[in-house]
C-alpha cells in the first residue's frame, strides 16, 4: 500500500469522503457521456 500503509486499517473520514467525491465525479462523467450520445441519436 502506499505511504507505507499496513494491513487492515479503519478508514478515515477523509478517504471516505475523497472515495465518495471520485464515485460521484465517474458517475457524472459517464451520465454526460451517455446524455451527448442520446441528444446526438434523438436529433
């Protein structure tokens, strides 16, 4: 693991969040990807 991390260690509040943030951010990334595609196949 990086900075040396070991084992099965509890989460931080922190790492959940930035976990959180980037799930979200993918979701939204991928929802204009498929929102461009349906406009351009319904125009």
């Amino acid at each position: 693991m990086a900075f040396g991390d070991n084992g099965n260690r509890k989460k931080t509040g922190f790492e959940k969040l930035t976990l959180v943030v980037v799930i979200i951010m993918l979701l939204v990334t991928v929802g204009a990807i498929f929102a461009s595609a349906l406009g351009a196949l319904t125009r």
